[in-house]
C-alpha cells in the first residue's frame, strides 16, 4: 500500500514549537493545494474517495482522528494524532476519516488543484479498476 508515515522536523524552545512543510523537502511532491477539515463531529464519516492522480500529506495539527485505508487488496486503520507527523497517501487508494476528536484540525496538501474527474466516489468503481 503506497501510505508512509513522514516524520516532521520540530524545532521549538520556551517560547513553542514550529514545524516548516517544504515541497520536495520533507513534502515529497510540489504543494499546488492546502485545505484543512474542522469542526467535525465526532459520529461523522468523511471522505469515501479516492484519487486517481493525486497525491497528498494530510497532518493531524490539532486534535486526532481514525483513518481508514484501502488499496483494493489491504485495508488498514491508524490513528492521526501527532502534529509532528504526515500521512502521505499516494493516489488510487480509498480513505475515510472518522472518530475525530472535538478539537481535531486536518490540514490537507495536495500535489494537484482540485479536480472532480480526479475523484473515484464508488467503492464497487473503486474495486473493479483497482482491487484484486
């Protein structure tokens, strides 16, 4: 399953902590998209997609929450809940996001710009082009 967990550099004192994302640093890809998800509920599913090109880094800054993911032939869950750590997910894998804490802020960057035809929204789709 193309999904690694990124170290990320923290550099900090007395005063706090900071965290630099740099694109083809510690962000293996160049950054043409950042969002971020909050205020979810903590009985809300999200996501139920994959991409067919996209690639992205999605960081835990606030808070936690349960990923499950998908590549047609393995699924796993993990939890996301250290600001000092991305998620890189390559494309063609299915994810759904859930079990978010009250305070969870996911930031989101993406190697592409939004695109509806990128998005695989059917699991049965989602299986047929890339399960086993």
């Amino acid at each position: 399953m193309q999904i690694k967990l990124l170290p990320l550099q923290t550099h900090g004192d007395e005063r706090g902590s900071l965290i630099a994302l740099e694109q083809d640093k510690n962000i293996p890809f160049e950054i043409k998209r950042v969002y971020y998800l909050f205020n979810t509920g903590s009985n809300v599913r999200r996501g139920f997609h994959a991409h067919k090109n996209l690639t992205q880094v999605v960081i835990a800054v606030r808070g936690s929450c349960r990923f499950l993911l998908d590549d047609g032939k393995e699924k796993i869950t993990l939890l996301l809940d250290n600001p000092a750590q991305g998620l890189l997910i390559d494309s063609c894998i299915w994810r759904e996001m859930y079990d978010f804490s009250e305070d969870c802020v996911l930031m989101v960057l993406a190697n592409h710009l939004y695109d509806e035809s990128d998005y695989l929204r059917n699991y049965d789709e989602f299986l047929n082009l890339y399960g086993k």
